[in-house]
C-alpha cells in the first residue's frame, strides 16, 4: 500500500514539472509571456488571439543562464521521471518477484532531482538580463522582472519542487531506540522489524 501511494504521488510531481517546463508563464507582460523552453505574444486586451513559439534546441535560447537553467531543469525532470517509473514498477510487481522494494537509492535520485530543479529554479531569473526578456519586459534585469509578472508556470515549478523535496523525507526509515532492541520504522515498508541489540 505504501508504495503504491509513494509511486502515486511521484508520477503526480513529475507530470506537474512537465507542465510547468512547457509552460510559457513563467514571466509575462501585458502582451507578451515566455518560460524555459516556449512563449506567447498577443495584441492588446485580447489575450485569447495567442501566437506561440518553442525554442527547439539549446543554441536557440537568447542567453547562457537562461541555457544552463534549461538543462538543469530538463535534468531534474529526467532524474524524477526515472524515479517515478522505478517507483510504479515495484508497486506493480509481485511481492514474490521483487523483495527489496523501495531504499536509499531512490531516495537518493528523489533528492538529487530536487537539488537540480532547485539550482535551475535560482538560475532561470539570470536569464533576465538577456535582450530577449528586456524586449519583452521593458526594465527587466538579474532577477528583476520589470513589467513582466512572475506568472502560474514558475509558481507551479517551484511548488512542484517543494513537494518533491517532502516525498524523500517521508520515505527515510526511522529508527528508535528502546533498550535492548532497534526498531527499525519504515513508512515504505508495512512491517516493523525488532532486531536484539547484539545483532547490529
């Protein structure tokens, strides 16, 4: 049961990070709004008449930190994805067949998406600087948006990435001590195990 929900709540996070990545809310104006890898323009007060555009590869986004933040955001998007389908196939797999489920490895890669999402987070708004978002934003600078707006996409990326920084200390064993025994709580796990002292 535990593991199930565990893999539940991980694929949730990673298609919540995919859409926020396609996004192109992550900063807009009045008139216009982009994100990592799209964005929008529209005429004045009529902002269901949308022309939007995606930057196919690295080389086409307008400034480096704006590039580095892409790639560690695509990164931690991949190491999340991973871990989601690591996840779901050992909720979905016999007892039998696979015994050791869930562990510190992939805590590990939860943590280490986190880590990475978060350091593309902190260095998307460098990208503000570019010609690209001073065009767009008027008066933007390093993390200064200008005109532009913080929009529902860079909010959304980055409740994302709190949430799935919660979800590896939900899965840590805990251990307490009582004397004479270790008893090993897991919440992955649906049993308790009691080990003698001299066994550690």
């Amino acid at each position: 049961m535990g593991a199930s929900v565990w893999a539940a709540l991980g694929l949730s996070l990673t298609c919540i990070s995919a859409l926020s990545l396609v996004s192109p809310a992550w900063f807009q104006s009045p008139t216009f709004s982009f994100g990592v890898l799209t964005y929008c323009s529209w005429p004045q007060a009529d902002s269901w008449n949308q022309s939007c555009g995606t930057f196919g590869s690295l080389d086409d986004i307008p400034n480096f930190a704006w590039k580095a933040a892409a790639a560690l955001l695509l990164g931690g998007w991949l190491l999340l994805a991973f871990n989601a389908i690591v996840l779901l196939s050992w909720a979905l797999a016999p007892k039998e067949l696979c015994r050791r489920r869930g562990g510190s490895k992939t805590l590990g890669v939860q943590a280490a998406a986190v880590a990475i999402t978060v350091v593309g987070l902190l260095v998307f708004p460098i990208g503000l600087a570019s010609p690209f978002a001073k065009e767009a934003c008027r008066t933007s600078s390093v993390y200064h948006g200008g005109q532009c707006q913080l929009g529902w996409g860079y909010v959304t990326a980055i409740l994302s990435a709190v949430l799935a920084s919660l979800l590896p200390m939900i899965g840590w064993p805990r251990v307490t001590q009582v004397p004479g025994r270790a008893i090993h709580f897991s919440s992955n796990r649906e049993k308790i195990t009691v080990m003698p002292e001299g066994s550690k």
